[in-house]
C-alpha cells in the first residue's frame, strides 16, 4: 500500500476512535483537542467522519448517568465493553469510506454541546455560558460548550455575539473552515454558500483554518471566505449598518438591485417572492423595512416602480404594471 494511503487509513481509523470515545463520554477534552490540532488532516479526517455519521442519523451522545428508560440496572462490563467495540466496528467502517484527506476543518462535534436553532422569519437572543450573549437571525443553529473556555458553533445562518469582561471575555468560533479567537467585543457571522464571512464591530479576532494563515481582525474589519481562501478588508459604513438592522427586525435596501434584494428579504419568508419578469430585476432599490412586513414592502414597489405582484400557493410573483 502506498505510504499516503497508509497515512491516510491510519489517521481515519484513529478519527473513528475518538468519535467512539466521544460517544462514549471517555474522552479528555485537552488529549483530544492536542491531536485534532496538531495536524490539519487530524481535523478534516475527524469532520468528515463525524459530518457522515451525523447525516446517518445513528450519532447519539451516551451519558455517565443512569439509564433514562426506566431500567436502572447497570450492565455487565463485558457487555458495555462489547457494546463499544461494535461501535467502533460501525464507525471504523464508515472511516474506511472517506474520501481523500485535504487541510484544515473545522470540528462541529464536541461532548455535552447546548444547542438553539431558529425558524424562517424568527430572531432569538440566547444567554450563553458567563454572561457572553448570542442574537440569533433567521433559520439559524448554534451550539456551544464551555469548558476552560467557551467554544461556539456556528452551524448554519447568521448570529452576532457579544462578550462582555471575566469568564464571557474569551471565546472560540467555529464556523465552516474557520476558527476565530475572540476577547471582549462584538461580532456578527453569517454563513453563505460561498464561504463565512465575519465581521468585527469592537474586539479583536484571530481567524485560522483552511491552510490559511492566522488574521488578526480589529474593529471595523471583516474577512471574507470563498472557494480561493480569505479576504480582509475595512468593514463599510453600509455594512455595519445592515448588521446591526437585522437585529432590530429591519433590512436595508442602499442602491440593492431588485434580484439581490428579493435573496435577502426571502430569507425570512416562508412564501418566498419571485421575479415573475426577470427584466425588473435590474431596478435599484433603497430604503428601511421591516422584515415581518413583506405587504409594507410589495406596496413600496408598486407605488414607487409599478412592480405589481401576485400570490400563488407556493411563492408570490413580481411583474411589471
């Protein structure tokens, strides 16, 4: 066998032990975390395998407690013991299935994880552990665990967070490829299909992942992620504007051409609305709306650009009068 796909089964069958492990609720959290870290390909290996047995469905977190189904009697060690071997059988399985290992990752996994999630056209503020707050925009999930420090997961969608001083004034952001340490501040993390993008409004982050070089971000600066790596740049005026609009319920229209408008106030529609005439796509929109108010924001494009609209079971459809 050739040494890279030696490397590569060697590293996957050691992911699958501590995703068992981890299961099992026998894991040192610092042993862990110093061989996720001490290689890139520790980190993607241990993702993919945990991101495949997730989407299996079959993942479950087994605690140290007694059981919950009414039976207390404890089992024989030999038949835990035995219990932990299929398992790892299972998932050493599905290791044997990953595809080739690249750098960097992030890990969603992590033991006794709290979570909080939100629903199409929902907002919801959430006290995380020593104060740190996290504001939570549409069809978002977050998890977070706080051990020596608090870790935060961001799984899908857009959240900003607030750390304030003592145990809430240090945190680590997992979100996709990325790994940002955070001090006291304020932040906003959105994910898009293209990469995450996180902004600093006050603090500083230092963001890792990827193979990238660590970044130091300070306030008024933002990386942005794609498919070639990461940007830094200046936050705008606009754009800190637009964060701190969502979190009152409102979004910004400054010179937004209709289409790309439309992305962004159906993501917080359950009936999302169409251009039923692609050619009105193209018109510049401006103003303040409130994203609980899709009527207020058809009757501002029929009084100022004529665009009628029509309600159909699934969608409602833009046209021009």
């Amino acid at each position: 066998m050739p040494q890279d796909a030696k490397a590569r089964d060697e590293i996957a069958a050691r992911a699958a032990d501590w995703l068992v492990r981890l299961d099992a609720g026998s894991v040192d959290p610092a042993e862990f975390e110093a061989w996720r870290s001490s290689d890139p390909r520790h980190a993607s290996a241990f993702a993919q395998l945990a991101g495949t047995w997730k989407r299996s469905g079959e993942l479950r977190w087994v605690s140290a407690e007694a059981p919950t189904d009414g039976d207390q009697d404890i089992a024989p060690a030999e038949e835990r013991q035995r219990s932990g071997m299929n398992r790892r059988v299972a998932v050493t399985g599905l290791a044997a299935g990953l595809a080739a290992i690249v750098a960097g990752g992030g890990v969603w996994l992590h033991t006794r994880r709290e979570t909080a999630a939100t629903g199409i056209g929902e907002r919801r503020l959430v006290r995380l552990p020593g104060g740190a707050l996290a504001n939570l925009n549409t069809d978002t999930e977050i998890a977070w665990h706080m051990g020596d420090i608090l870790e935060i997961w961001v799984e899908k969608g857009e959240a900003a967070f607030r750390l304030s001083g003592g145990e809430a004034g240090r945190a680590i952001l997992h979100a996709a490829t990325i790994r940002a340490e955070l001090v006291a501040g304020s932040y906003n993390l959105r994910l898009f299909d293209r990469g995450p993008r996180l902004a600093v409004m006050t603090g500083v982050a230092i963001v890792s992942g990827a193979g990238e070089l660590a970044q130091t971000l300070r306030a008024n600066e933002v990386l942005i992620g794609n498919a070639s790596g990461f940007a830094k740049t200046a936050l705008s005026s606009e754009d800190r504007e637009q964060a701190d609009a969502w979190q009152r319920g409102e979004i910004i229209f400054d010179g937004m051409e209709l289409a790309a408008a439309l992305d962004e106030f159906n993501r917080y529609l359950t009936r999302p609305i169409r251009l039923a005439d692609p050619s009105i796509g193209a018109v510049r929109l401006g103003g303040r709306f409130h994203v609980d108010d899709p009527a207020g924001f058809l009757q501002s494009l029929n009084d100022g650009f004529g665009i009628r609209s029509r309600r159909e079971d699934a969608a409602i459809l833009l046209y021009q009068q």
